[in-house]
C-alpha cells in the first residue's frame, strides 16, 4: 500500500516472489506502477478478502492514518496486515522460506576495501584502529559472491562499501560487471555507499546506471575540510547518468566503545540476550563467510578481535540439505547465541547511549 519511495523498494525487494497483486495508491495517476496494477483505497475496500495480505510502505505520519483504514475494514496485524519496516526485517524472510522455500536475506554488507581517505576517530569499520588495510583480491570477492548467491535465493539489499568504494573504482568496476552479468536478478537494491570525496570515473559511472545502483553519498560537511567535499559535483554527475542516489546526513553516530565496555559479568544466557536485545541490522559476506554481526567481523580484520568459527557462516562448506540452518543464522541464531565481542561492545542503537560527533577526524 503506497506508490512512493518505500512501496517502489518493496516492489523491488519482492521481484523472487512474484506474489504481488497490486499498489493501493490514492495518489498516482496511472493505472499502474512498476509493472503491477494500481487501485484506490476504496476500490480495494470493495474488493477485499481474506485471502489478501497488506504491506503498508509510507512515512510515519501516514503510516498510522493507512494503517487505521486497513484496522477498520478487518484487516489483522501480524496476518493480514504489516508495516513496511516490520515487514521487510522479520516477516519476509519467514514467508519467502515457508511458503516459498526461498531463501531470503534483507541486507548485506560487502566491502570491497579497508582503505579509506577519511580516518574518522568514531568509524563503525574501525579505520583509524586498523593497522592493516588492504585492497581486497578481486577474484576472491568474485568467489565470495558465488558462494553467497548459490546458497542465498534473494537478497532484498546488497550494500557495496569500504573503507571508502571509491578509491579503486576499476576494482569496482569490474565486480559491479561481474554482479550485472551473474546476480543483479537476484538483488533487490543495490547500493554503493561514498563519503562524498571521491568523484566517480565515467566508466563506473556507466557501470552504476547499467546495474541500477542507488548511490548513498554521506554528507559530512562541517566536520571536515570543506575542500573535500564534492556532493554536489558527484550529485550533478549521477544525474546526467540518470543514476539514483540519496544524501545522507547523519546528526549522530554511535560510539561502539570496543574494549572500554565490560559486560564480563554476563552470563551465557545474558549474553545471548545482549546479542538480540542489540538488533544490528547488518550481515557481512567477507572471504567466503556470512557475519551476522558486521561490526564484529570489521574489528576481526583491523585486528582488534580474534574470530571464532562457531560465530560465523562458512559458505564453502554449505549444503542445499542445510537450507534451514542458513535461513536460521540469517535470523540471528547461531551454535553460540552471541559474539565474543559482545563481551566488550555498546552495542547498536536500541541499546547504546554513546553519541559522538559525526566523521570527527582522528589526528595522524
């Protein structure tokens, strides 16, 4: 329900599926919206069965008011009627592998790089701690992709980043060719995610509209050199390459506080309730493995952490006969139930306090 930013995404997130009868849209003026039939409110209200499931994508204003006129008609939460958020992180999944038996996995995080031209003092990469950064084997990435795409059925968001993506952009280049040509049918959105300091060459450029990214440039104005910032120049170029993007402007970050936090006195169980309670929302594809802790796998590589097997999902070793456990840890379980970093982290932001400046620089 809604034809904006958020009902085009699920649009997108829901192509494996091929389950979606239409868009409720009392706002668009054509009858239809990404290949699917638009309807009003009141025409749906007219047509309306139980046999129909809901998802209503708008903002939070509008979202109570839709979601009240869906309530008054019968529709049921939890059943027959969802909010986009809600929907996309926790029910999808469930419905693509029960009623679907597809294996579906909301987001991804794949770096291509810990490099970076920023040394942000707070950075959820640990850039300014890593004492080894490195330029990532592009055929080592290419199998990373293989392995993760022969087991996973969907990915509703994969998300390129760094370090900073922008840095060898021939490298990108050839691994956003190599996902056009093998797995953009499998991807919902496909993001890249810049600091906005780069400028982007023309042929990653070409490469971007090809593939239809969704270019995210951070904007950290006033927290560094003006002089680096070039948002409206890469702005003004996604543009004349009908590339999409978004500026995102962050007023906080969130201080992970590795090592200054000591939850040592947790037990086991405790642990296992820390690592839900954190809800972070991101897994990582990195070296043939799946992290459903990102942040935990960025500090095993600036050699913050040692990493424990029984943490992480070895995609060399997965078996079609496995489906449901994969599916599981893509749910959060795992044989441990937390992270040894979870020992001495804040965590994400339902659980961490710890605000920061954003993008504040850490002196070489």
């Amino acid at each position: 329900m809604g034809g904006g930013k958020l009902g085009t995404e699920l649009l997108s997130r829901m192509n494996f599926a091929n389950c979606v009868e239409g868009v409720i849209d009392n706002g668009l003026s054509a009858d239809s919206h990404c290949g699917k039939k638009v309807i009003s409110v009141i025409e749906f209200m007219d047509l309306h069965n139980d046999n129909i499931i809901v998802v209503v994508c708008a903002d939070r204003h509008n979202e109570t008011f839709m979601m009240n006129q869906m309530r008054q008609i019968g529709l049921e939460e939890g059943k027959t009627l969802f909010e986009y958020h809600g929907f996309i992180h926790f029910w999808l999944p469930i419905f693509a592998m029960y009623s679907w038996k597809k294996l579906y996995f909301h987001g991804i995080a794949f770096l291509t790089t810990t490099y970076c031209n920023l040394n942000c003092k707070y950075c959820l990469e640990f850039t300014a701690q890593n004492k080894r950064k490195k330029r990532f084997d592009i055929s080592k990435m290419k199998h990373s992709l293989d392995l993760a795409f022969r087991a996973i059925d969907f990915m509703g968001l994969l998300n390129i980043a760094g370090g900073e993506a922008f840095l060898f952009q021939d490298d990108l280049v050839e691994v956003l060719q190599y996902i056009e040509t093998h797995y953009r049918e499998q991807i919902g959105l496909l993001y890249i995610t810049t600091n906005g300091t780069i400028m982007p060459s023309d042929s990653l450029c070409q490469i971007m509209a090809e593939t239809d990214i969704t270019l995210q440039i951070d904007d950290y104005t006033g927290a560094i050199d003006d002089s680096k910032i070039l948002i409206a120049d890469i702005a003004k170029k996604c543009s004349a390459y009908d590339i999409d993007y978004v500026i995102n402007k962050a007023n906080e970050w969130i201080n992970l506080e590795l090592g200054n936090v000591n939850n040592s006195e947790l037990t086991e169980n405790q642990l296992c309730h820390y690592f839900i309670a954190c809800q972070q929302e991101w897994i990582e594809l990195y070296d043939n493995k799946l992290s459903n802790c990102n942040y935990n796998s960025y500090a095993v590589r600036a050699g913050l952490l040692e990493e424990h097997p029984e943490e992480i999902y070895d995609l060399e070793h997965y078996d079609p006969i496995n489906k449901m456990e994969l599916f599981e840890y893509g749910r959060g379980y795992s044989k441990k139930g937390y992270f040894e970093m979870c020992r001495q982290c804040g965590g994400y932001w339902g659980i961490n306090r710890r605000r920061v400046s954003v993008a504040e620089q850490e002196k070489i």
